[in-house]
C-alpha cells in the first residue's frame, strides 16, 4: 500500500468513526450489535457512506464510441430518458471495531470515569523481555559484550592474554546468548455475575433489554480488566446458575424469590473469589416483583451482611414489566439511601439503557 492510499484509507477510517460516534447512542439501545460481535470485533452497519468500485459492462456490447447515436451528443443521454425514481438509495456499509474502541466511544460518549481497581488476582506473565543471558542460542541472540567478556576471563585464567598486544578471540564454549525470562506480575482482574428474574412477569422484551444492557457493561468492564470473568445466575422461586445462552433464553412461569438469587451469588462469590484478589461486581435484573415482604427483609441483611462488604458495585436495574408491581427497587433505595456501594436503575425501555449505564458505570467503582 503506497503512501497515498494508506492515508485515504486512515482518513476513511477517520470519517466512519465520527459517524459511529454520531449516532452510539442509537446503537446503545439497539440489540443487533450483539449478533455481530465475533472474538475481539463488533461489526457496525453504517448508512450514507458509499465505497467508490468500478463496475465492468457486459462482453462484446460495443467499444468506446460505437452504437446509435448522433456526433456531439452529450454521452448518457438518450432520446427516451427513464422517469425519475422517488424513493429513498439505501447504501450500509459494515465496519469493524475492536471492544476496546467501542468501550473508549461509549467512556467518551457518556463521560465515564477510569475504574480505580483493588487487589491482584491471577499473575500473568511477560515472555518477549530478554534480560537474562544462557552458554547456547541462535547467533541473532548473540551477546557480544557477554562473549567477549567470557573469552577474555579464560585467556586471563589460561595465561595467554597479553595487554600489550590484547587479542581476544572467542572460541565456542565462550558464546554467551541473550535468553528470555518470564516475568510474574500480579494483574488486577474482575468478575461480574449477572442475576435475571426469568418468572412468568419477565417477557422477552424484559430479557432483549437485559440482554442489551450487559453487552455495553462487558464492553466496558473488559476494556478496565486485563482478566474478566463472567458467572450467570437465573431464578423464578429457586436459582441456579446456567451458561450465556440459557441466561438469555429461559423463560419461566413460577414465581419469585429474590433471596435464592442472593444467596447463590453469595456462595459463589466465597468459594472461587477471595474479596482481597478480585474485583466482583453483581447485578440483577428483576421487575421488582417479589414474593413477600418477609423474602424481601433476607435480601437486605444478605445485601449488608455478605453482598456488599464483597463487591465493587451492586446494581439493581429494574425492567418495567406490566405485570410486575415494581416495589423492590422502593425497598432497596429506602434501605441503602447512603451506601455508595449500591446502585439502582429503573429501565423502562430500550431508550433508557444509555441512562441506565451511565447510572451504573458512571462512579467509576
């Protein structure tokens, strides 16, 4: 690629991200997103911006300046020109984007703070560092100073080194390589576990929205952890945990018991995630409908007792539903009205989840 065209390109490139910024918001609280993410890319269908092709005619239709038609008319126009059309072209174009660009235009879009982690957890390591030295290797390896340093020692020991005439010549077992150490550092890293109420009050329009609003919170979480992990829990009466795709899928006609949730999450979060190593943030997902009073008193001693003195963050979002009574969300704010560490969010519909994430994300916890 020559000079020329490796600027177009980056000034293309240039333009279509401005388009993406434009309009994130739209593509916030649309769900087609999540269809077109693949390993590390998100692909992006953006309108109005055409790519410049050429585009070959039909074989043996005639050379340049051949067929009907009289010298000096205008090329392209004919005698019977066709009715103009009045509908609108409709020309998308699907661009890819890395996580990490899509996590900085959201950071941007919605002001969102750097998250201040705490502890270490896993230890990663760092090969491509040569800082240590080994008697074999490929000659591109070669120390010189190290060899050089070698022969001069045993020329010194043997007798045969001269400084009034120094020459050193290096023999075999004198060649000193670099070699390459790996070096262990800690690296902060999370967890999310995700909590959906998937009883009879919770359609599909409630799980599009969860959905949704979970893709922008990995995108953003990954962008902040070197090392994320993702747990999922759902529950009606009882709770289990379940895989991504169950998570997004199960839908249940029981009713709902807040606290299995709760007390789930909670046994997970002892067993696997030492509070001291990981930075664990939890959210549920509910219409705010609950079975009783009594249920929903466990859940605000599990909240202050276990849940909280182990996360980050603990977000409530509620999904409006037309059959859910709304009234847990209530509970939790009058509850917790000075813990910073629990965050709440009612989500009406797909519009609201730019708000939403701004609600949940934008602390910086």
């Amino acid at each position: 690629m020559n000079a020329g065209i490796k600027r177009d390109h980056l000034r293309f490139k240039q333009i279509v991200k401005g388009k993406i910024k434009q309009n994130l918001k739209k593509y916030i609280t649309q769900g087609e997103l999540i269809g077109r993410q693949g390993k590390d890319l998100v692909s992006i269908p953006v309108p109005q911006i055409d790519l410049p092709k050429f585009k070959f005619g039909k074989r043996q239709s005639g050379g340049v300046g051949q067929g009907e038609g009289q010298a000096g008319q205008p090329v392209g126009q004919g005698e019977e020109p066709g009715q103009a059309g009045n509908g609108e072209g409709q020309h998308q174009l699907e661009v890819d984007l890395t996580l990490q660009e899509l996590a900085d235009m959201l950071a941007q879009e919605l002001e969102l703070p750097n998250i201040k982690p705490k502890g270490s957890g896993l230890v990663a390591t760092d090969k491509n560092r040569f800082n240590g030295i080994r008697s074999v290797g490929p000659n591109s390896l070669r120390h010189i100073k190290r060899t050089y340093k070698e022969a001069l020692k045993r020329q010194i020991i043997a007798g045969n080194y001269d400084p009034l005439d120094p020459r050193i010549v290096p023999v075999k077992k004198d060649f000193r390589y670099r070699a390459s150490r790996p070096i262990v550092k800690p690296e902060n890293n999370a967890v999310i576990v995700y909590m959906m109420d998937v009883s009879g009050s919770m359609g599909d329009e409630q799980k599009d929205i969860v959905r949704t609003e979970s893709f922008w919170i990995d995108t953003w979480l990954r962008s902040q952890y070197k090392e994320l992990q993702i747990r999922y829990i759902i529950h009606d009466a009882s709770a289990r945990e379940v895989d991504q795709h169950t998570f997004y899928h199960t839908r249940e006609s029981g009713g709902t018991l807040i606290s299995s949730a709760y007390k789930l999450c909670n046994d997970i979060l002892q067993q696997q995630y030492p509070v001291e190593q990981w930075n664990i943030y939890a959210f549920h997902f509910s219409d705010g409908d609950n079975w009783s009073g009594e249920d929903t008193k466990l859940c605000v001693d599990m909240l202050k007792n276990e849940l909280l003195p182990k996360c980050n963050a603990f977000c409530y979002g509620q999904v409006e539903s037309r059959y859910g009574s709304g009234q847990f969300i209530k509970d939790i704010v009058e509850n917790f009205k000075e813990d910073e560490r629990i965050i709440t969010s009612k989500i009406e519909s797909k519009e609201a989840i730019y708000r939403s994430l701004k609600d949940f994300l934008g602390k910086g916890k």
